[in-house]
C-alpha cells in the first residue's frame, strides 16, 4: 500500500450502516484506506476518543439570494465559513431565476458570487419561477445535462409561485429530463386571504406569521404537489416540512407506492409558534419568522415519528439568514408594520449537526448511523453526489468532520461564523460538537477556528438523482 | 278529526326511520294524519302492497342551462315531467351566473324559464362563476335571505372555475350569510394538462374523457376544498363524489370533526369507465360522458361503503340532459373531434329512484328507510326545506311516492320521459318502480302516465340549511 | 277515525328522522294516530312545550345478579322503577347461566325474579358461561326460537370469562340460529397480570382498578372478538365502549365491511380515571368502578366522534348497581383490601337519558332525531322489538316519555329511585329531563313520581335482530 | 501496514450504506483494511465483476429440531452446508425446550448436535415452551448472560403454544434480562378451530392448510403479542410476516411508537396458497406447507411495501426442511390422511439470498445496499453479533460472499445441499448468485463446490440486542 498524505488515527469512523474504531488515510484529497491500524502519513491526526463522520452536506441552504427589499445575511464567503464551523463540507445553495430572466444566465450570476469565494464545495439546485417554453424545452434539459439536477418550484411567495398548470408542466418536464423536483409546499392563495384577513384585524406582529399559513395550509399544498406527481409520475421531494398534517400526506403517498421523499429541519424540531411571540408579542418575534413557520411540541414528535419511521430522508437546515437589527433585514421598515414583510427566512447553517447531534443521537430518538445518514449520506444520495460525497470509504472524496460526542455546549451567537447578527437557538443547550473539518483532506476548521480559505471550496457538477430515475 | 281531501289505504308507510303499515290523510295539500285506519276522504287511494314513501327530493339536476354551444335537452317542462314520473316531487336545479352577470338577475332569468312550467315543485341553487366584490357583499347575501340558500361552486370548467383565492372569499362569505356551499371537485389545470396531452397523442375519443381526469384529480380537489373549508371554518357539500379516493378524503375530513357532507349518484354505482368506449371506441361513448367520469366496479364498492356508513347524506342524479344525435348534443360537429368538445353530462332525474331501490335495498345493501333518506329526507334537511318536504307526518306537504317493491322493469328509453333521445341505463333490468306520485296530494303521475299539468309545481323559498349553521 | 283511549295533544313527536307537531292517538295501549289534530280521548293529556318521545329502551342493564359476593343493589322492583323514573319503558337484562347450570333452568329462574315485580316491559339477553354441547346444540337454538334472541360473552371475570376456542364455537353456534352475540372485551389474562402486578406493589387503592385494565387491554380484546366474528362470519356488538383504541377498531371492521356493532354509555363520556381516586386514593373511589373503567376526556371526544360518525348504534347504561356503604356492595371487607374485590359497576338506568340529552343534544353534539336513535329505536331494531317498540308511529306500543327540553336538574341520589345508596354523577347538571312516562298507554311516572305498580311491565319474546341475519 | 493472509482484489464493495470500489484485506480470520489498492497478501482473490458483500447471516432456521413424529431433514451438518453454499456464514437455530425439560439442558442438547458438525458460525435462540418459574426466574437470564439473549415464544402448536397470561409473564421476564423476544403469530384456538370443522367436512388436502389459518389468525395474534408487548413495555420481534393484515398491524404498532419489529421470508414474495394445491389437490401440495401458509400474489405486494417502507428489518428463511418422499415426512402415513399431519416447514436457507436478489434489487424493489441490511446487517444487529458480524468493515469477521450480479441460474435440488429430497422453488429462474464464501477468511465454498468441512463453523456467544434495550 502506498503512502498516505494525511492518516486519521484512533477515532471511530460511522457511516450510514457502521460504526467501527478504524483508521482512515487519505492521498491527494480523497479517502484512499480504512483499516484497523495505517502507518505512514505526511500528517497525522489524532482522533481518540472522536468520531470520524463524513462532512456535513446541506442540499437547503440559500446565500446570496435576493428577497424583495431585503438583503440575505450570507454570501458565498461568510455561508460556507459558518458551514465548515459546523462541520459541513458541502452545501447545495439555490441558483434562483428572477421572472423574466434566463435560467443559463441566472445560472451565471451566481457562479459569479461563488467563484473564489466558497470555504466548501457547493453545487446549485435551479429555483424555476418563470417556465416558459424555453426555459422547460432547451434550457432546463441542458442544465441538467450539466450537472444541475434538481430544482425547487414554489407554490408561495408573490415573485415564485408558480400555478398548477405550470407546476405539472415543470414536473412533466423534470421527468423527461430526469431532473429531481423539491417543492416548497404552502398554498399562495390561502396565505394570501389569511394575511390580509389578519392585516384588516389589524394582526400585524410577527407572530401573526404563524396565523397567517396553518398547517392546513402547508398540508393542502403538499396533497396537490404529490397529486401532480402522480398525474404526471415523477418523483418529488417535499422540503422543510413542519409538522404532522403534512407528514401524515407524505406517509400516505409513500404507503401508496409514489415515489415522495421528505426533508425536515432543525427548526421545527427545536422552535415553537410561541417563539414568534418575541417579548410581548414585539417584533423581536420576527428572528423566528420563517416559512412554513415553526409549529410546537406536538408537532415535533410528529417529525420525529417521521425521522424514525424514514418518512423523511434529509435533514436539512434550511439556512436562510436575515439580520434582524438592519434596515434590510428582519426590522426594515415595512417589516415593522407587518408581519407580512419581515423577510421569511433564520439562519441555520452551522447549528444544523449540533442540535440533530443532541436531540437525535443524545436523547436517543435516533442512531449515530442515522445522523450520519440524515445529514450527509442520503443528501448525497439524493442529489447526485454519491459515491463522490457522503461517506467514510476508498474512493470518496476526504470531507470528514471529528465529532466530539460529549462535549457540552450552548448554542450563542458569538460562537457563530454566519453573517446574520443572532441566532434563534441562543441558549440552547446541546450535547456532542464539530471539533474539526477537512474538505478533501485538508483541514479547514478547528475548535471554531477558521483554517481555511475562500477558493477552497469547488462548484460540483451533479450526478442525476437516482431518486429520480424513470 | 276533520275530514280529508284524500286517504291512502292501505299501504306501508316508510320515512327516513320507520316503516308502518298505516293510513295517509291529505287536506288541502298536506298530510294531515298518519294512523292505523282512515275513514272518509273524497278520494281513497287504495295503497295494499305499496309503499308510500315521501317524493324523491333531487336536489342535484340541471335545467335550461347553457353549456357552451351544447343545448340541454330539458327545460323546465320535460325536466320535472320526468321527474315526476320517476316518483319525484322537488327538484332543485340550478341558476347560474354567467360571468359579468348579476346573480339577481340570473335568478330572474330561471325563474323565468320556470314559470308556469313545472310538473314538480323546485328551488334554486345559484351557480356563482364570478365573485365579485358586489357579488359577495350584497348580492348573494340578499339572495340568501330570499331563500337561495345554497349554492355551487365549480373547481373546473372554462367558464365556471374559481381559482383558490375565489374560493376562500366565496367560502367565507358563505359563513356568514349562512349559505351552504356544494363544490365540485376536479382540478381545472390538471385536466387542461391531461386533455392537451390526450389531444396530442391522438386521443381524443370520448374513452379519453376519463383519461383526462383521472381518480386523483378528483381526489386532490376535494382535499383542496376541504382545506378551503377548514381555513374559513364552513360547512361544505362535496357533490358528485364518484370513487374511493375522493370518498376517503371525505371520510378523513368527517374523522377529523369537520363539517363535510358528500354527495353521490347512480353514474358511480351503475355505470364504469368502459362505457365510454361506446362500440369499439366509437362516439357513442359520448353517452357516457359526465364529470367526474364513472369510474369502476371496484368504485362502486367503495362507494357503497361510503353510502353505508354514512360517509354520503344524498344520492343525487346530477341530471345534466343532451341528445346523443343532435349537432347541440353529445355530437356536434366539434364534440367529434375531442372528447373535449362532448358536453358533459348524462339525463338520470326519472332512474335514480330505481336503480337506488333495486342496487341498494333488493340487493341488501341498504335498508327502505336509509333509501327514504338518500333520496328526499336527507335532502329537505340539507337545503333547508324542512320540515315541510322530506318525510311522511302531519304537517308535510303530501308529496308522495306509491311504490311497488317487486315490480320488475327494464330501463328503456322508450319509458322515460326526459328531453333526451337516450339513457345512459339502456337494458338495465331493475326490480322495485313508482306506480304513483302525488304533489301537495295530487296525483300528477301514475303508472308512466302523466296526470299533472304544467305550472302544478311551485317554487321553494327555501331556509337556511341547518348543516350550515356556524 | 274511531275514539281513542288517550289523546296527548300539542306536544312536539320526535321519532328517529322526523321532529313534528302533532298529536297522538292512543288506543288499548297502542299509538294508533299521529295527526294535526286529534279530538276525543277518554284521558288527554297536555304536551304543550314537551317533546314525546319513545320510551327509552335501556338494553344493557343488570338486575339480581349474582356477582361473586357482593349483592346487587337492584332486583327487578327498584330496578325498573328506577328506569320508568328516568323515562324508559322497556329494558333487558341479562339471565345468566352460572358454570354447570343449564341455560333453560337459569332462565326460568329469572322470569321467576322478574315475575309480578316489574314496572316496565323487559326482555332478556342470555349470558352464557358454560357452552357445553347441549347448550349449544339444543337449550341456545330453542331458546333463541322462544324469544330470547341474544347473548353476551365475556372476555373476562373469573366466572364468565370464555377461551377463543369457546368463544369461536360460541359465535358459530349464533351464527347457525340468527342470535345476536354481544361480547364484553377485555382480556382475562392481561387483567390478572397487571392486577396481581399491582397488588404486589401494594397498589391497591381503587384508583388502581384501572390501571390494572387499560385501554390497550380493552382494545387488544375487541380485536379479537371482531377477528373471531371475521372467521366464523358472525355479526356482533361490542358493549361498553370505553375509549379511543377500541372505537378505532370497530371503525375499522366497520369499513371492512364486516357487521360489528358498538354500543357506549354515559359513564365514557361523564365520569374519567380521576374519579375513581376518590378523596385522597381513598375507597369512596370505589363509587366509580365499573368496567371498562372511565378513561378521560380525550376519550370522550373519541366516543362522541364515534356516535357522530355513526360508529355506536346505541347509548346504554350498563347499570349494575351496588351499595358503596355496604358490606356486600363496595365497602365489603376483602374491597377494602384490594380494588380486585371492589364490585364493578354502577347505577345508571335513570339517569342515562337526560346525561345523553345534556351533553348530546344541548350542547350541539347531536340531534334529537340521533337522541331517539340511540336511546330507543335502534335498541328496538337491534334486539328484535322492532315495530312493536321504539318510535311514536301508528301500530307502535305506546310507550312514550315526555320530555321537557328546557329542564334544569341537578342529578342528586335524593332524586333517584334506584336500590343504590350513590349516584356516580352526584352534582352533575343537566338540563332536559322526563316529565311523564307513559307504558303501553298507562302513566306510570309522572314528574319523579311513581305511578305505575309492580306487573305492570311485562316480558317481552323478541324477534331475531335484523342486524343479525345471515 | 502490515501483511495480509488474503486479499480480494477489483471486487465492488457493499455494506447497508455504501457500495464502493475496493480491495479487502484479511488477517486472522478478520477484516483488517478496505482500501482503493492493496498489495501483498499470501493469498489473492479476484473478485473482479463481482460484488463482496457481508454473508449472509440467517437468524431463523430450524436444525435438527424434533418435530411431532416427523423428523426434520437437516442436522447441523447439511443445513449448514447449505447455508454456506448459498451464500450464508452465520445460522441462528432454535435450541427447543421441550414441556418439562430443563432450558439449560436443552440448550446442552443442542450444542451437542452442533459440535464439530456445523461449516458455519451460529448461535441459538431459544424456544420456551414451558415457562415455569424456574426458568423465567434463574434459567433464562443465566442463559441470556451467557449469550442466548433471544428466544423465541409460540402462540400456537400443541406442544409449544404458549396462553396469554404465560406469555405476558415471558415478555416481562425478557424486559427484566434484555432479552429479544421473538413471536410467532398464529391464533392456536381459531386453528383448531378451522382445522376441525374443515376435517368434519372432508377437507383434508394439503391445499387446506391454507383455509385453517387464514390471513384473519394471523393478524389478531400479531395485534395480541403487540398489546402483550405494549403492556409490559418489552420490545418484539414478529416473525414470518405472511402479507398484508399482519404487515399492517407491525406498521400501525411503529407509527404509535412501540417498538415492534418484523421479518419476513422468501415464501412470502415467491409462493401462492394455489401452490398447496399440487396437482389436483393432491399430496404433492405438501411441499409448501408452512405457516404461517404462503398467501398470493397481492400479499406479496404488501410484503415488498413493507420491506420498502422499512416494516421489516430483516429477511429470513425460516428453513424448516423435511423430506416430501419420507415416511417421517411430508408423505408420513397420518400426513395423507389430513393437512393437520403435514409437518409444518420447507427448506429455504440456500435459497434466501438469489430469491431477494432477484426479485428485489434486479427487478428494483430495493437497493443492493439494503439487499445487504435485510440478510445480514440487520440480523447481525437485532440479535447481538454487531460489530463482529454484519459488515465489511475493519474490525468485522471476514465472512463474505462474493457475488455474481449477472449470473443466471435456474433453482433446481439439484444444485442444492440441504438434506431435503427437493425444493420448493424448482424451476424459479433467478438472476444472481453466490460465487465464494469465505467464513473468517477462509474460502467454504466456491461455485457449489463444498471447501469447507464440518467443524469450521464455531458457536457464538451473542450480546444482547440493541433494539431490546430498556
Ligand atoms: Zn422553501
Ligand atoms: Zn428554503
Ligand atoms: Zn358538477
Ligand atoms: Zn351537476
Ligand atoms: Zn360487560
Ligand atoms: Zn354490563
Ligand atoms: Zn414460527
Ligand atoms: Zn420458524
């Protein structure tokens, strides 16, 4: 066996099936042995007492998106350096069409902010807002072709939403090309009645977010997108869903046989309606306000009856950061007025693994190898990374992250390397920390520490899915 | 106890809960004593070996209406002489809104239609295409008050669709003024989605209609309307239901506490999806053709258990009447062409009562007194013609069926009475038959024979429905 | 129109479909009229504001039983005195075969009890124990002929309880002579666990009563017994419904398709597990012991979702009266040490109407029509009394209750004419109670005075139940 | 890094996770490294084209198992030169107490048949069939201390069956010692039940088998050890899952939360009732009596939705041989005249692996990676040999299978090397199949060819399972 250019020693190396005590070395960035000792090595890491996990990908995070009058916290540069801190190596931002645009060009503009700039590797699913027969009949196919295999339709948002004629032409079409479809599942119209109902009554406080999209809403939109896929039989991933009823629709589409796949997050495992409540139903409410907006406890034993049942097969942060003290951000000055403009969105990039690391593992809901699986292994799967990412094997690529199983920490803003100025999880406790990231063997954060660079990390041209195979 | 106008001898009295053998005294039109033995009476009806059961109320039967280039094939004068004939008494047919119209005077224009021309007594349900503002806000209001009490809203049809926003508006007015909403549940985009596909495959026989909307589409617009419905907390009537996937939906919603009434007809217990294939995929399929299309045999099971349990409060015809062979029928030159183009609909005012008795009760699926409620109780509660329709007790009016349970016929065109120049139930060997309808105690049919007179029936002011009290 | 007897004029008749104004014509104890307006009557009576209805048929109670050591506190005198007081006019108990006794002998020793004893009619439901050969081959088939033509088993109690083997050679037998089977489902072997579990842990409180019989208990036992209809193609009731979990498997036979039946009473949906804490975990918790045990309010909305949505046909007491200050009732010695000796039941028969009526009917839940259902007419239909009992129409004994829907009461064992020296609903308010029953025509209470005498009443040889025919 | 004693060189890698491109080396009977290129080793293995997967581990085979008066055709020696020969490196068989006899005696025995005989690993299970006090209270947790930490409990057989109460105190005795309870789910009474009244009838074909253990029996036992399991709080195993009414109870017990387990086997996705009909419904039926009996094709859909949606955990054979043409099996004198001497059982554990590989990842019902986790990784965990067994991994065995994905075989008993006299999958033609087998390192079997010997195979003491944790 030749020699190696980083040897990980004494850990113990999980993937989504195994856990075992191994060690792991690496040549020319990518996992070349795992076997029981390795000598050798230009470098040698210790890794006693840690676990050895493949890095953290999340396939939903947004940077460097425009939202109306707000502006997104993050960028390329301070998304993926809160990434690595977390213990991420791969995140799949959106590459969002403005209407009226070309999907090549939109493509462009946000090669454009990545290049250089990126701690980590990055890949783009589409958001496709304006369907033409260009877009559907030459652009989208070729995208795809290039290594952009998925994209994510909207049924909300004024400057998204797409209507059903033209989601299941986008389905229809994203089965041509085998493209995989995530779908933000929350219906437009009701939202639309329920805000301005909640306006008129003069319900403006952030809290009233909540109000205004009730998981009636999220469940009707999730019945309707599982019922266009199956009309035109293509698979569809349901992303960030918050709470039974929805669930409950993609259980039943499962059972049925349809190819429906669930993302979850941390948010609706960790925060409440109540939280939007801020301090007496201020606007400090609004650094909770995201969509679909938090539920409450019930609901987060209904997610993880979801995760423990394999209803969900990503967990993902959803990472969509607003500041709140900025004019551009949570407390612009329309956002004050209504809760209908506070920009929808929290940050979450860097918390993800801690707080399903400490929920998951430590409360014993589930095991480490299906943390390994929910926060990199099926991400990769599902997107067309693997076997290039998503696990601790020859062949892959050396993005690994040292887990501290016991260490304690409570989740502060200071501890964080977003571009956001709070998090929503202040003060929570957890159990079990990201001690250090290497993206394709080098070592790019430690103890909180930033060792890497922007540049490091590389676009990744995509796989299709073969979640999505005919 | 004063005299009577009339007496029923003889017979077995059914009502919604019990079946006795008993008299029937009639004065001035309404039936003024139930009891062991009548004496006195103008007229004596000798009822031995009869049923007397309260008029077929058909709350669901379309008159005069225009559809497109199509021309119905009843007005008011064939339409409720068949009705009649099929052992009815009320039919509420409906008064629709062409879109720019006002509702008022849309309701004038039926009445007009109306006038002095029915065999039977008739409500109207309004049809409400376009919802606007003054719609809305007064005029639909005001109509409630004069006793329109319900009305139906469309999820499909070029010139009917509301999109969902229209829904919750119309929804929520309902909730206000009380009114009862029907909605029929198809899915606009998806069906213009699966015609043009059709269309471009080459498929465009009337086979194809069922094609175009399948079961699913049905179903993800009845759980759209349900979710409209939870989200402005209003009672809802799902017309027409015509298979298990729409029928569970329901049954959920029913299961989860909300107040979701369902409806069905003998299309969806008597007739499959291979009628439609005509002979060798031929236009004569084009008999067949309503919406939601029949489904299967398969669906008629499920549709039984929906009847059984409760699930279905009324079995309706849908009466929607055009002539096969007619250029403003089923073949018009266009229809030719496409499925698309075939009107939609099937005559069934004058056979629904039998094919409910022979399938349901003969066949021990049902038993005479939930028949009694399917066909007139259920619908006198349902839109707020009780306690003067819908059952035989001092007080209703004397609306009456006499029927032979052990008669047997065979459905032919050649006994009907209807406008059309076919029936969809051609051969179809049926046991049980009405031999005599009485209107506010008037024979006005007897044995296939037609005693009344044009102008016998009246129009119904109609209450509130009580299934639609907040 | 010939003379009538009793005239009750100006009341409001209320069957199970219709609520009119009218009169009732009553002749040698039969309704023989039900008119507008009925002149002449020897007696008339005056029901101006009243509802009349049928009387309550009360088809689960128990009266002289032997049950282990303790002494019921009702024989055939208090009992159904205690039933007229509370409206009802018929009621079945139950002629038990004690283990080794022959099914005839136990019979004639119950007609012997009830003899000249009773002030309202009565039937009898056989408890077979012991199905030896030649009680299943020759004593339940001539007795079913001779008018007894139901039965319950039991899942559990030392002397009752049967095998799967006999209950499966039980229900076959029913099945052969159109009996109806009632089953009481609880595990044995479960119960004898947790019971000897929790007296080994010195819980022995009667609070523990139900903690030794938990829901899951109860529903294990359904499942079974509706398995066991399923094989042997047998229909059946199953009694005393407590809670959600046995519900959701009768709902889910049901939509089977398979003919199993449920019944509820008012203890599970007006007494929980708490009352059975008493003061303090004290004995006086023994008031409340019966079984199933109350479960608690979100068992009352799963019952009242199950009598909404048609689940239960009817609403019985299950009295089973015992004295609480009583060395043979609850206070007995060997109760005192454990609640495994604390006798189980409670008294019920009088005050079952007016808690259904309260809850049900005043406080929306159900309509007056289900009210009559579920107290009287589906009794009738379901244990073969039917057209003799259960409604108010022409042909019908005329046993009525007159009811005053805008009575407040307050239920006080003060107010009771039970054998009990308690009432479990002592304080429970209520508004709607009986102000006249009427047996056969004869007033026999009237506003909480008795004026009916003991043989009043008579036996009742029933049909084979129509819910029971093959 | 050291030297290896062998290396397999250019084989695909599949673990339950990941599926990856490299060698394996191998020293001292263990997996040492997974690495892209290994040199050295003394001896080398091309693998190339081939899958290296974890053998097969079979967690429920029956050997050398008295069985009535039958006698089971396999002892330790041919059952587990089938077992290798297909593929397999670990056996788990049931060591049986029989009524009266020491559990530590019993185990003994079997350890004595096993010694020196078997070309495989193994372990035992018990079998309780005689639950006194001694062995619930010293036997059965020594011996779970000793490494038999599963057993297995029968709800029917007349020498096994346990009654309810025995089982709840077994269960409670397993929750107590951190034993895995497995059950076998049949309703004994409604058996015997069936069993009689089909023999009164002159039932008495092999294809009867079928008709006396309905699919019914079935589920009300499944939902009976599920209540029996909730109610101590114990987790369980249910084994031999024949379709859809048992996988639905597992599935609806995961949903509440319990923590039930499933397995089901090849016959339950490959043979019919129809088979038990021979030719003719005669004798030859025989060969595929089992139970519970194979259901038909519908079910087996339900078995493929249960094993996709992750009811199942693992995938055995429940290899149970007898010879057919043997006086002491199928064809035993008794066996002819009645179903009810058939004994019970078919051969199966050389034919798990090509059967699921076939039907399931060549037809695409599952992935390879979960091919892996249904026959090896998930037995390994459930039953407490993880991380020895289950894996390809440092640290593990090296017990493998090296696997044709491509190779075309047709099942025959010709090719087969258990000690029955055929197979009930003859003439299946099946795509895939075992090439190699190495049992810790060494090469047991290469294209049918048997290399290994008797003795090879050595017991193991097995941890207490994971799932059966408190
Ligand atoms: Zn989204
Ligand atoms: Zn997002
Ligand atoms: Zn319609
Ligand atoms: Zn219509
Ligand atoms: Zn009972
Ligand atoms: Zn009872
Ligand atoms: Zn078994
Ligand atoms: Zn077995």
């Amino acid at each position: 066996m030749s020699e190696f250019d980083t040897v990980i020693r004494g850990g113990t190396v999980v993937t989504a099936a195994d856990t075992v005590r191994a060690d792991v070395g690496i040549r020319d960035g990518r996992i070349v042995a795992v076997a029981q000792t390795l000598t050798g090595g230009s470098r040698q890491i210790d890794a006693s007492g840690l676990l050895v996990m493949p890095g953290g990908i999340d396939s939903h995070v947004h940077l460097a998106q425009p939202s109306g009058e707000a502006v997104m916290a993050d960028g390329f540069e301070s998304g993926t350096r809160s990434a690595i801190a977390g213990g991420n190596t791969t995140v799949i931002p959106f590459a969002l069409q403005p209407r009226g645009a070309s999907l090549r060009q939109s493509v462009m503009d946000y090669h454009r902010e990545a290049e250089g700039r990126a701690y980590c590797d990055y890949g783009f699913h589409l958001i496709i807002s304006d369907p033409t027969a260009s877009v559907l009949g030459q652009e989208l196919p070729a995208l795809v072709e290039d290594g952009y295999t998925s994209f994510k339709v909207f049924m909300t948002y004024d400057d998204l939403v797409l209507n059903d004629r033209e989601l299941l032409e986008v389905f229809d079409c994203a089965r041509g090309c085998g493209a995989l479809v995530m779908v933000h599942c929350e219906g437009y119209d009701a939202i639309r009645f329920m805000t301005e109902k909640l306006e008129r009554a003069g319900r403006t406080a952030p809290f009233f977010h909540g109000a205004s999209r009730p998981q009636s809403v999220e469940r009707e939109a999730t019945h309707r997108a599982i019922s266009h896929a199956e009309l035109t039989d293509v698979p569809i991933m349901i992303v960030h869903v918050s709470g039974r009823e929805p669930m409950e629709q993609i259980r039943w589409a499962q059972h049925k046989g349809l190819r429906v796949y669930g993302e979850t997050c941390p948010q609706y495992v960790a925060l409440t309606e109540e939280d939007m409540k801020g301090l007496n139903m201020d606007e400090s409410g609004g650094k909770y306000v995201c969509s679909p907006p938090p539920r409450g406890p019930a609901d987060w034993e209904a997610i993880w009856e979801g995760i423990r049942t394999g209803v969900f097969q990503t967990f993902s942060s959803d990472h969509c950061p607003f500041r709140y003290a900025s004019e551009t951000g949570k407390l612009n000055p329309k956002g004050r007025t209504s809760f209908r403009w506070v920009p929808n969105g929290i940050p979450g990039v860097e918390t993800r693994l801690p707080i399903l690391f400490s929920k998951g593992v430590v409360e014993g809901r589930i095991t480490l190898n299906q943390f390994v699986a929910l926060t990199s292994t099926n991400h990769a799967r599902m997107y067309g990374l693997y076997p290039r990412k998503g696990s601790v094997a020859p062949g892959f690529d050396a993005d690994l992250v040292l887990w501290d199983p016991n260490r304690r920490e409570t989740i502060r803003q200071s501890l964080l390397h977003h571009g956001a100025d709070y998090t929503p999880y202040e003060g929570l406790a957890v159990t079990g920390w990201p001690v250090m990231t290497l993206l394709r063997g080098k070592v790019v954060a430690e103890e909180g520490r930033i060792l890497g660079a922007p540049g490091d990390g590389g676009f990744l041209r995509r796989e299709r899915s073969p979640y999505a195979l005919p």
